[in-house]
C-alpha cells in the first residue's frame, strides 16, 4: 500500500446546509495564493518522501471550482514533486452541476482517472432541501460527459435518512443512480453536525429505526445491483473499491495538503487549521500526535466489511498484535452475532452492526483507544 | 439575674412569611450583632436553609433590649425547625419558651404550617402574639388578616403590630409586645436541677454543646450532671449565654434561663432533645415531661455512585451523625449497587436533607434507593419480625399477618380544593375521618393515611393538585393490619435488588406499570433488546421491553481525520462511567432516582 495523497480544495460557491467540511467562497487573490502555497508544500514534503504515492485524491470544498487548468497544474506538480507509482488512483470529486465536456477531457489528461460527483439524491425536492445547485439531470448528463471522455471509474455520492424522505424516495435514487452504471457508490446517513445550518433548523429527521431501514434497504438493494459494500458507507463493483480511502481505514499513511486537511504521515498525525488565511501565511500544521496505534488499527479496520483480520494485526503489531486480535475477538463473542461475525482469525460488523458500530467499538476497543 | 426581665419567646410562621428575617432585625435592634457581621438570615446557619427559606435545626440567641420603660430585659429568643418532620423538635424547642410571636403574611393570611406550629404553641401554654408581616406589600390587607387571625385561631389581633420585617418598620413594636405581653418564666432556682434540653451541637474541640432551658434550679461549671433518660453522668467543663455569634461563658445558669452547657459529651446521642439534665448529686424526682427516644419512621439506602468513595461516604454519614441523633446508617450491600448503607430519617424531608448535604457539603455523588416505612410481619412460626428493607422481606409463603405504619394527618387548604385532595387521599388508601371550615374559605381535612403512601411522593402530588395552596402535617397513629406484598423488577431476566419494594396489595399493579414505563424511559437502547418485569412472587404483573439499538454510527470518516472519531468514543467511555453495570444491562444512575418520582 502506497502512501494516499490528499489535496483539500477549501473553496464552494456557497455553503450546503449540512456541511460543515472547511470552505470559504473563493476570490481570485485567495485561490491564486492557496494555489501557490500548496505548489509550494508539494515541493517542500516531496523533496523527502519516503513513500511512493498509490493515490492521489483531490476533494473539497468544491475541486471542480478551480477550473481544469488549475487542478492540471495542481498534479502536475503532484507528479513532479512525488513519487507516484504507475497505475497511481487519481480521483477527484466533483458537484455535478454545469460541467463541459472540455473539462472532463482536460481532467483526463491530466492524468486523473477516477471522478466522485456528489449526486445525494434522484428527488428534486431533496436536492433542494439538501440546498444543491444540480438536479438529477445534471449527474445524468455529467456522468455521460466523463464516460465520453475516457473515465472508466466513476462514484456516486447518496445520501440516507434525509428529512422528509421514504423509503420509496431512497429506491428512487438508488435505481436512478444504478442506471448510470457507476463503479462505486457511497451513501452517507445524513448527520446534523453541531454549527450548520441544518443543526439550527430543527429538521424534521426520520427517526432511529427508518433511518437504520433505509441503510439496511440501500445495503440490500445495492447488493442486488452488484455493488457490494466493503465499508460501512461504500459500495462497489468488483475490484472498484476506492483505494485511496481504503487507505485510511487499514491505517495506511497519508499526507493531506490544505487548510482543515489531516494527515498520518512518518508516524504522527497532523492537520492544517480550519484557517485559509493561516495556511497561506505558512503557518504550520498541528500535531496531534503519534498514530497507527493497535487500537486505531482496529478502530479503522472495522469500518470494513472484511472486518479486523488476524494475521494483519500479526503482520504489523507482531505477537502483541495476536493478542490485541484475541482480546477483541472474545469480546466480539460475548455480543449479539446478528450484529458482529467473530469467525476464525476475523471479526467483522454485518450491516446491522455496522448501524451501530460506536457502540460495538467502544465494547470491543474498551482501554485501547 | 431578676427572672420578671427575662422574656423566653420563639417566632411562629409559615414558609415565606418572614420570620427569619424578622429574627433579624430584632437581633439587629438589640445590637446582638455588629452590623458588619449581619448576615441575612443569621439564624439560619446552614446554607442548605438559608437557600430553602426553611429552618432545619432549632437555633437560640440571648439578646438585651432597653424597653420604652428605660429598664433592660434578656430576650431569649428561640428559633424553631419549620417542617413536619421535625415536629418534636419544635414542641421541645417550644416547652422552653413562655410565648410565641406569630407571623402572618399580610397578603397571604393563615397557613396550614402557621396553624399547626401555632397549634403546637397554644397546647404548649404559650402566650401568643400575632404580628402582621410584610404591610409594605401593595396587596397587603392588615385589617382582614387580622379579622382571620381572630377568628381562626381565637385570639384577639386586631391591635396586632403591623410591621415590615424586611423595612425595618415598627420592629420596636414587636419588642414591647414581648416586653408586656408574653410572662416571665417561673421556677426554683434552689430547687433540684431541671433543664430541658431543645437542641445540640457537636463541636470538633469540645465536644456537645447542649441547649438548655433550666426550669428548676442552678448548674454552674464544675457541676456533675445527668442526663435522666439516658443516663449519661457528665461533668460541666463550661455554661454560658448563647450569643449570636458566639457563646458567652457564665459562672452559673438559674431558673428559667436559656444557655449552653459543655460537658465534654462525645455524642449527641447522649445528650437528646426532649431529654431532662439534672444534677447527679441532688436529681430531681421527676423529669420534665414529653420526653420520647425518637424512631427512624423512613429508610433509604444510599450509595456511593463510584463505588471507591465508599469509605468517603461512612466518614461524612458520621460526620453528619455527630449533630443528628436521629439519623441512623449501618452498612448494606447490594447486588446492583454495590457496598452503602440503609439509612433511617425522620421522614422524608430529613431524607432528602441529608442527601443534599452529603452531595454538597461532603462533594459525593450518591444513588438512594426508594424508601421505605418499618413493617411489622408475623411469621406462621410465630416469628416477628420488623422489615425496613426490601431485601430482608419473608418468603410470602411463611408470612402470618402484617402490619403497616399509619399516620394521622391533617390537610389545610382552601375549600376548593376539597374535592381533589379527598380524591388524592382516597387513592393512597386513606380513611376519611372528618373535616372543619376554619373560616368561609379555610378547611382542615382529617384522615388516616398509611405512612407509606405518604413517603413517595404526597408532598408533590398535594402540592400539584392545589396549585401550592395546601399544606400538610401528620403524626404517627401506629399499627394496622394490611396486605403486603414485594414487588421485583427484572432487567433482562436478572431481579434488580435495589428497585424492589414492599407495598399494598392494592397498588401492586399500577406502581409496577409505572415503574416499568418510567424504566423503559430511562434505559437508554443497548445492543440487544432487554426486557423490564415487574413481579410478586415468581409472577410477572407488568412488562416493557427497550428495543434494541438500532443506530449509532459514525457513517463518514472525515477526509482522515480519525481524531473525531477517537473523541467519539471517548465521549461513549465517558458515559459508560455514569451507567451501572446490572448484569448485561447498562442502567444510568438517573434511572434509580426517576423511579422514585413516579408522578412527574
């Protein structure tokens, strides 16, 4: 596993109403200076990088807004600065609305190969809600663009449990969305988080038990669309899964440039500020100490369907890794198996558990995190 | 000292109606206290009443006023516990007085605690003087409380003194009221010693400090007393006056003065109130009468939250025993809540006194468990037994005959509301014995109601039912017969031992619903289902079931940023240390308390 490079673009038009990702309305001077600050980083962490980069991952804010030259010129100099190996996964994600088919051709070469548009929903009435400037015909169609233009690996974006959905309006998008064929697809159950607008709004959400249906109905019917989940909120087709992401959750390194963006890199952990302005005055990331602890390990390998494996805690933490992997694995007995699959060497959430995975983590990670 | 210028007085009042702080300004007009010193509320020592405007212990102070006569006179004034629970205590602190100012709201008019304390004074012999509080007030209306004030309580009023306690307005009034009107005490001072002890304190360095009240004749400092209901033989290391803020040592104390006694008394237990000091070379025949060794009525057990404060826990019940004789504690385990105490009180409001001072005062997070009234079970061996606690309940199949605590109590409140309190009274099993109009409005309800009905939650529910109009008072009647039964609650098949209690037949079924409803409201989800019994014997009368959790997730993983998520589940590890572990059920601590208010 090669390290995953994340490149944070903090700039939206304006700001969702769920969102509480890092991003400023972009103005010329600004994005002219986070362009050269992070120009100036890629040469600065490049010039000793131990690693060779497997993926590169540009996400957002909003990439889209720095218009296909300026993301060209961002890896280019990602290429350049780092060594990135062959048959790198170069995603980057994109708001589907207003897109040409000269951008997606100018992406593609690039060099990016895979593409994230943020679809959330096939109802209009959601997109709205949600404040999205797309409907369901611009993912259509931007889907069709990039297909034209060479992209053979494309993810959707879907969201669950939104206010005022149905299980009907969720199939809707789901079958909408697999019509368009995608390799991959996640699909987030909304959260409100604390200081966005929605948090403020007192929204109507569908309670506990229809938002926990409408997960298990998405993981069922994706399932039956052939995309199966290898995480608690992606799905995929075979061999599709997005590599950069199952970076993180095997507790693979990272570096991630940008304001807000967090990195595991040589060890420690570490993220920029939530602070464009302290980024282009060069003020440097906060430490948040040592990483790619057993407990981190097995905190991020739950996350996987394939769940914690035995000889991979062996593999990395040695014979303390072995009985960490026991420790956890008697706890996993001693709770409802419709919920987790303590097998031989692996100990795995099943869909239901996963709806519940902080409370099964903080059984099974008790005094290791 | 010339007994015809002591004036030995309390003040009788409602909750609110302003006897502590016309306590104040009379201790503020006799210069008892330099002003810097001042205090409001000085006689209220503890925070705990200052903050509920109540009077939890009996308090005394010596003061000297100049009357208009140009002549000095000794005031003791003596002020008295303001609650049900402390009732004894207030007819003790009462026998030591030979008048009673009454306070009344010039708003509000005659309370239920005004007429149960004024009552108390009247059956004590005392002469009483009425005052009218509060005439600064806009809705003060002197001239028709007054009126009610004669006619409730039958003594003349209407040249009452009308005062602002809180303006400082005819305080002097008052003073030559009690100058004139209220007798000085009697007695011989060569006579055999008989004080009357109304209250105590224990002192770190000194050990008790006892209240006295000397009837008949003269204890000075070397003296060896005795304590003629329990025994004790004491030596007298110092006596005195009883000053606001401190204590004014004094060769001797004579007939019919009040002051403080130390005689190196390790306990309070040894030196109770109610009790008779005498002399142990020249006893008197005969203590002084009234007195009675007084009886936990309800028992908790408290426990430490965190079972390592266990040992913090017994040191501050000590500690809070040192000046409560009648606070019991012994040790008790229990299954969910580990190592406590069961715990006696006088009733329920000394209950949730000394659980606030243990939570504020000695900082410890407790869990009680419900409370309970002592019964009295007949065993079919012929076995008696008296049960205070849950746990120690016969199997029923041996049991004979059982007896329940029952009270006495009387309802004050506006005819209106008649109606809802005989309903409530009739729910809690109570016997309709009679009722009186005070006045027009005003009626006194008479009923025998179970002790145990009483100890929940009446005081809530009366207060609800009347809008806080009603007021409530009750005495032990003693023991009938009745039908018990132990109700268990299980949580996921396991008895959790620290919700079951003893209770009526009658009302097994609806309190085990509710319990069982407000149980389901306060267990959080967990990951499997868990089911909540109620039973008598091994059958089941009520159920609930907590679904299991369906979400709680952290569906995004932040563009790497896993610190969010370790704070998550760092939070969880927070909240888990607030939950007991019953068995594989999680239970918040809130649980224990919420099942105790099954109304709200």
């Amino acid at each position: 596993m090669g390290l995953g490079l994340y490149i944070h673009v903090p700039f939206c038009m304006g700001k969702c109403p769920y969102c509480d990702f890092y991003s400023v309305t972009p103005g010329e001077e600004a994005v002219d200076g986070y362009i050269k600050r992070t120009l100036e980083l890629m040469a600065e962490y490049g010039r000793d990088c131990p690693y060779e980069v497997g993926t590169v991952y540009f996400g957002g804010g909003t990439p889209g807004l720095l218009g296909a030259k300026r993301l060209g010129e961002l890896l280019e100099s990602v290429l350049r600065s780092f060594p990135v190996a062959g048959g790198a996964e170069i995603t980057c994600e994109l708001n589907p609305a207003g897109l040409e088919a000269g951008f997606f051709r100018e992406l593609k070469s690039a060099g990016f190969n895979r593409l994230s548009m943020g679809m959330q929903s096939a109802d209009e009435g959601e997109l709205r809600m949600l404040g999205r400037r797309h409907g369901p015909g611009d993912v259509e169609r931007s889907v069709e663009l990039a297909r034209a233009a060479g992209f053979g690996n494309i993810s959707l974006d879907l969201m669950l449990a939104l206010p005022g959905s149905s299980p009907e309006s969720l199939q809707g998008s789901i079958d909408f969305a697999a019509r368009l064929s995608p390799e991959h697809i996640s699909a987030y159950i909304l959260k409100i988080e604390p200081g966005t607008p929605f948090a403020s709004q007192g929204l109507q959400l569908p309670d506990d038990d229809s938002a926990a249906d409408q997960y298990l109905l998405t993981v069922e019917r994706l399932s039956r669309l052939g995309y199966s989940q290898y995480e608690i909120s992606n799905f995929s087709r075979p061999g599709y899964e997005s590599r950069h992401n199952l970076c993180y959750w095997q507790c693979g390194e990272y570096l991630g440039l940008g304001p807000a963006a967090h990195s595991f890199y040589k060890g420690r952990r570490f993220h920029w500020e939530r602070d464009l302005n302290g980024y282009l005055r060069g003020e440097a990331p906060e430490d948040d100490g040592p990483g790619g602890s057993m407990g981190e390990f097995a905190m991020l390998n739950l996350r996987l369907s394939r769940g914690l494996i035995e000889r991979e805690c062996v593999l990395r933490f040695g014979g303390e890794g072995g009985e960490m992997f026991s420790r956890v694995r008697e706890r996993a007995l001693s709770l409802p198996g419709a919920l987790i699959a303590a097998g031989p060497g692996k100990v795995a959430f099943t869909p239901e558990g996963f709806l519940v995975s902080n409370a099964l983590l903080s059984r099974l990670l008790e005094g290791m995190i | 000292m010339d007994k015809s210028r002591i004036r030995n007085f309390s003040i009788v009042a409602h909750i609110d109606h302003g006897k502590s702080t016309l306590a104040d300004r009379i201790l503020e007009q006799t210069s008892a206290v330099p002003l810097r010193e001042m205090e409001d509320q000085l006689l209220d020592n503890m925070d705990l009443e200052r903050e509920r405007g109540i009077t939890i212990k009996a308090h005394a102070v010596t003061l000297v006023y100049t009357a208009k006569d140009g002549l000095d006179y000794v005031f003791n004034l003596i002020d008295t516990p303001g609650h049900v629970d402390f009732n004894y205590e207030v007819s003790r602190s009462l026998a030591a007085c030979e008048g009673a100012v009454l306070v009344v709201d010039s708003s509000q008019g005659i309370e239920a605690q005004t007429l149960a304390n004024t009552y108390l004074a009247v059956d004590a012999g005392l002469e009483i003087v009425p005052v009218v509080n509060k005439i600064d007030l806009i809705s003060a209306d002197p001239e028709r409380v007054c009126q009610e004030i004669e006619d409730v309580i039958g003594i003349p009023a209407m040249d009452a003194p009308r005062i602002s306690a809180k303006n400082g307005i005819n305080i002097d009034e008052v003073m030559e009221r009690v100058v004139k009107d209220i007798p000085p005490p009697q007695g011989d001072e060569g006579a055999p010693l008989k004080a009357l002890i109304f209250d105590s304190y224990y002192d770190p360095y000194r050990g008790v400090i006892v209240y006295v009240r000397l009837k008949d004749g003269t204890v000075r400092t070397g003296d060896t007393i005795r304590m003629m209901a329990t025994g004790g033989e004491f030596q007298v290391v110092e006596c005195g006056f009883l000053r606001a803020t401190s204590l004014e040592p004094a060769e001797a104390l004579y007939a019919g003065e009040v002051g403080y006694i130390a005689a190196s008394i390790k306990d309070v237990r040894q030196a109770r109130v109610g009790d008779t000091v005498t002399l142990s070379e020249r006893p008197a025949e005969e203590p002084l009468p009234g007195y009675r060794a007084v009886q936990p009525m309800v028992y908790c057990g408290i426990y430490p939250a965190d079972g390592a404060h266990y040992t913090d826990l017994r040191d501050a019940l000590e500690k809070l025993q040192l000046n409560d004789a009648s606070l019991t504690f012994e040790p008790e385990t229990s299954v969910a809540l580990g190592f406590g105490f069961r715990c006696g009180f006088l009733g329920l409001l000394h209950m949730e006194i000394i659980q606030e001072r243990l939570e504020r005062e000695y900082n410890l997070d407790i869990i009680t468990t419900a409370p309970s009234v002592v019964y009295k079970i007949k065993k079919t061996d012929g076995e008696e037994l008296t049960i205070d606690n849950p746990t120690n309940y016969p199997d029923p199949a041996t049991i004979a005959g059982a007896q329940e605590p029952i009270t006495n109590a009387h309802i004050y409140s506006p005819a209106e509301y008649v109606g809802s309190i005989m309903e409530l009274c009739q729910e809690r099993r109570g016997t309709f014995m009679d009722m009186k109009y005070l006045d027009t409005d005003r009626v006194d309800i008479h009923y025998e109601l179970p002790l145990n009905e009483i100890i929940y939650d009446f005081f809530d529910a009366l207060k609800s039912r009347t809008r806080g109009y009603a007021s409530f008072d009750y005495e032990l009647l003693g023991y009938r017969e009745s039908k018990l039964v132990k109700l268990d609650i299980l949580l996921n098949g396991d008895t959790v031992d620290a919700l079951s209690f003893i209770l009526h037949a009658d009302k097994a079924y609806p309190r085990a619903r509710k319990m069982t409803e407000k149980l389901k409201e306060n267990i959080p989800r967990q990951l499997f289902e868990v089911p909540i019994q109620a039973c008598i014997g091994g059958k089941i009368i009520a159920r609930e079931t907590v679904k299991a959790m369906r979400k709680d997730v952290l569906a995004k993983c932040y563009g790497g940023d896993i610190t969010r998520k370790k704070k998550l589940l760092e939070k969880q590890k927070e909240g888990k240390k607030r939950m007991r572990q019953l068995g594989t059920v999680e239970v918040p601590q809130e649980a224990f308390m919420a099942v105790l208010k099954l109304e709200e």
